[in-house]
C-alpha cells in the first residue's frame, strides 16, 4: 500500500482542513476559543486519523481510524451548519464546504468497504 500522503482520502482532507483554517478567519472574535477552535480541531482530526491508521499495524486498525476520521466529519458539519444559522459564515461558502466533506465521506467509506473485504 502506498504511504499516507499518497491516498486522494487524506489529500482531500488536507484540502478540507486548510479550507476550514480560511474560513473560520471571518468567524467572530468572540467565537475564537469556542466554534472556531473547534470547527478547526474537528477538521484538522480528518486527516491525522487517516494518517495515524495508515502507520498502524493492521487493516482492522486502519479501519477503525477511518471511522474516527467519519466522526470528525460529522462533527464539523454539524459546526458548519451551526455556523450558517448564526448567519457567522455565508451560506455559498458553507455549502461549498459541505458538499467537500461529503466528497470526503464517501471517499472514506469508500476506503473502509474495501479494507473491511480483505
């Protein structure tokens, strides 16, 4: 298998992060510690957990990683959504970011089918 950095998953969620860092820029300051800390850590989570179960010993790990990997990105649509309705972020830009981690979910699934066969 090849490394981590090499899977279209994780540089997809490289992807999601980085955007994620650039919106949550033009949430409120007042937010910095709260929605904007998280909404951050939910999508910095995505990535490193592929990463972390790629480096683990076992096909069952890695899939239990990409699980964890799926959790954070429902938390983070769940921020995104939050987001929108406290009319913090625009709603183009939102749906924008929502149609990515939908692409990043089934990639992940994706993935997780395929491990989950061998």
């Amino acid at each position: 298998m090849a490394g981590y950095r090499d899977l279209k998953v994780w540089q997809s969620a490289m992807q999601l992060a980085e955007d994620v860092y650039r919106l949550t820029e033009h949430l409120p300051k007042h937010e910095l510690f709260s929605l904007t800390s998280q909404m951050r850590r939910a999508a910095v989570s995505v990535p490193s957990n592929i990463a972390e179960g790629h480096g683990r010993n076992s096909s069952k790990e890695f899939n239990h990683f990409l699980g964890i990997a799926l959790g954070s990105l429902s938390e983070l649509e769940t921020q995104l959504h939050l987001s929108q309705r406290l009319t913090y972020l625009e709603e183009q830009k939102v749906t924008l970011l929502l149609k990515a981690t939908d692409e990043t979910a089934k990639m992940l699934q994706g993935l997780k089918k395929s491990l989950a066969k061998n």
